[in-house]
C-alpha cells in the first residue's frame, strides 16, 4: 500500500510538471507572437481571453464529471484534450486557430491542476510537505518551459515548441492510465489503505456535493484569493519579459528571466517549508505577501535590469509557498468528503486568474504601455492581503 502511494504521488507530480510547462511556455513567446501576427497588446492577451473561457469551463463542470465519471477517467480526457490544443498551436497556423486551442489549453489544465490538488488534499494525514514537494515540481515545469520557448521564439519554426507539449502531455496520459486506470478517487484511495470519508447530514438528506460546497463561505474566500494570487503569478512570468525589453533594454536573452522567476518560485516551495511550519500557514501568508510587495515596489522603482532580475526571482521565492499553503490549510478547515470537490473549485478559480489577469494587463499596456504591469502588480498584491484577512482559520462546522 505504501510502494502503491508514492506512485500515485510521482503520477500526480508529473501531470502538474504538464501544467507548469503549459503555464511557463508564453512568457518568452508573446514577444515573437505579436512580430509573427503583426498585433497588439490587447489582440494578443486575446489567447488569455479564451484560456479564461476555457477554465471558467472547467471550474462550472469539473464537480460534475468527476463526481459522475469519477477522477481517473476525466484526468485522461483532460490530457488528450490538452494535446489537441497542443497540436492546434504547433501547426503554427493563424492567429484565430492558435487563439481558439488556449480553449482547450484552459479546459484541461484546470482539470489537471484541480484534479492533482484535490487528490493530495484527500489523502490522510500530514499533506503539507507533499503538497509543497508537488508544487515545487509544478515550479520545475514552468521554470524548464522558458528556457527551451526562448530558444524556439528565435527560430522560424518557433511553434515547433509545442511538439514538446505534445511529447510530455502523451507521457503524462499514458502515467495517469497505468496509475489511476480510469478509477474513482475513492476507489484509488482505498488501494492505500484510507476507507472513504464519512457523509455529512447534507449528503444524507441528498444534498448534492456542488450544492454543498456551494454553502461554504471559506471556500468561495480561499478561491477569490487563489483566483487572484495565480492571477499575480501568472501575469510575472508571461509579461515580465515584455517589461524587461521595453522597460529596461533587455535583449534576447530576457526570457531568461522568467526562468529565473520559476526557479526561485520552486525552491521557495522547497526551502521554506520549515518557516511554514514554525510560523503557521495562516500568519506566513501575510508575510510572504509584504515580502513580495516590496520587492515589485523595487522592480517599479530602481531602473536597473540587474536589480531587476534579482528581486523578479525573490518575487518568485516568496510567492512559491502561497498556493500549497493555501491548499493544505483548505484540507485541514473544510469537511472531510467535501475536501476534493472544494479544492477542485477552488483550483479551477486559480486556473481562471490565470487566464483573466494577464488579459486585463495586455489591455491596460495597450494604452498606457507595459509600464503599468507594475502598479496593477502591486494593487493586486494589496487585494491579496485583503483577502486572506477574512480567511477563517478554523475547520467550517459540519451542518
């Protein structure tokens, strides 16, 4: 049972190493997307546009088709999904095609992330150090994805860059059908020993799950949250780049930089484990949040590329231990067999963030330049602390 866990683990580390590649990729990219296809700002935040529709998607079915269906099989359909939007993108063909396969890049990466999250979150004991081990992973992807779409940005076959998407989303599907084998996430659970979770009143009385999750207020708090930090973090590493360049004189190698944001995103989900605990996942947040306003108000300030590339890949440290943290006290606060289907909508909020923010930041440059990337960093920063101050953080009663 034990050998059995740990595969389940490296199933559920790889499928999120997908994700990160999947988010980690357009940062270095967007530079030569707006040469190739001769637009703008606000008509290339467009692939953030249908990314956002395609995880609002996601988030407005994911509870039904894994309750139906249950997590092994949706898990499946979510990769071969992803590798047709991969396919559509690596066919380098025209602006609308590309734009229209983010659908499905957003689609199946809020499935992947939510899916992955919500199975860690169920598994009995201590998750915190797994969640952060899994996470850091996630940061290995997305920090491994820029420095090889650098290189491919400069080719004339840049789209050729998502042949490796297609490669590394075959293996994953391939992993999740030897691992999970199209089964329940009860079923998956109870192979390692844990029995499934006990209904609460509500189920009893028929309730369904959505409805009940629905009734949470933690929850809906912990996905404006989560929907606002993957905003943050989603908007660094697929604008900083554009900034570099524009802002301070960057050349080609600036894509770089985003890598750098990744990898220092990864180690801080790793290394700061220890502070995690010893401060407490509730009160860190708060100071990893002031951490990483000061460090934007640098980037702002100081114009340096140096400085700036140093504080971009501390921003990254510190923001790396949020999301887990935040996933794991979600797991200890929400009631037991409500845990995956609330991590599960609250992922695919962060999936959506993702899409939303980075598209509203490409509209607010299209008028005032990307100059402004910083000050909205910033007032998103400030929400984010607003926020968590209404996260409870106890375990919601069970009605």
């Amino acid at each position: 049972m034990r050998r059995r866990a740990w595969v389940q683990f490296a199933a559920l580390c790889f499928t999120i190493y997908v994700a990160g590649w999947n988010d980690g990729t357009l940062g270095p990219l967007l530079p030569r997307l707006q040469e190739v296809y001769h637009v703008g700002y606000t008509v290339v935040s467009l692939i953030f546009v249908t990314n956002c529709m395609g995880s609002f998607i996601g988030a407005a079915t994911y509870l039904y088709l894994t309750d139906r269906f249950g997590y092994g099989l949706v898990s499946h359909l979510a990769s071969l999904i992803l590798a047709i939007g991969n396919s559509l993108q690596a066919s380098g063909s025209p602006f609308p095609v590309f734009v229209v396969a983010y659908l499905f890049a957003g689609y199946s990466n809020a499935f992947l992330d939510a899916g992955s999250n919500a199975f860690v979150a169920s598994v009995a004991g201590d998750t915190s150090t797994k969640m952060g081990i899994m996470h850091a992973i996630y940061g290995v992807g997305a920090m491994c994805a820029p420095l090889v779409s650098t290189q491919f940005a400069r080719l004339p076959r840049w789209s050729f860059v998502y042949l490796v998407h297609i490669g590394l989303v075959t293996l994953s599907a391939v992993s999740q059908m030897l691992t999970f084998r199209f089964r329940r996430q009860n079923d998956l659970l109870a192979e390692i020993g844990q029995p499934p979770p006990e209904k609460t009143q509500d189920s009893e009385a028929g309730m369904s799950k959505f409805k009940q999750v629905l009734r949470l207020r933690a929850v809906h708090l912990m996905a404006f949250f989560i929907f606002t930090y993957v905003g943050v973090e989603v908007t660094v590493s697929g604008w900083i780049v554009t900034y570099i360049i524009n802002e301070r004189h960057g050349g080609a190698n600036s894509g770089y930089i985003s890598s750098g944001f990744w990898g220092g995103l990864t180690l801080g989900r790793v290394a700061l484990l220890w502070l995690n605990k010893k401060i407490g996942g509730w009160r860190v947040i708060f100071l990893y949040v002031l951490l990483v306003l000061g460090l934007e108000l640098v980037v702002w300030l100081v114009d340096s590329l140096l400085p700036s590339a140093i504080c971009v890949a501390f921003v990254g440290f510190f923001l790396g231990p949020i999301y887990p943290i935040v996933m794991n006290h979600a797991g200890t606060m929400i009631p037991e067999e409500l845990i995956s289907g609330s991590i599960g909508w609250i992922s695919v909020f962060g999936a959506a963030g993702a899409a939303a923010f980075p598209f509203i930041t490409g509209a607010i440059a299209s008028g005032t330049g990307i100059g402004s990337l910083q000050p909205l960093l910033i007032s998103m920063m400030g929400l984010l602390l607003v926020i968590w101050v209404f996260v409870p953080r106890a375990r919601a009663p069970t009605k």
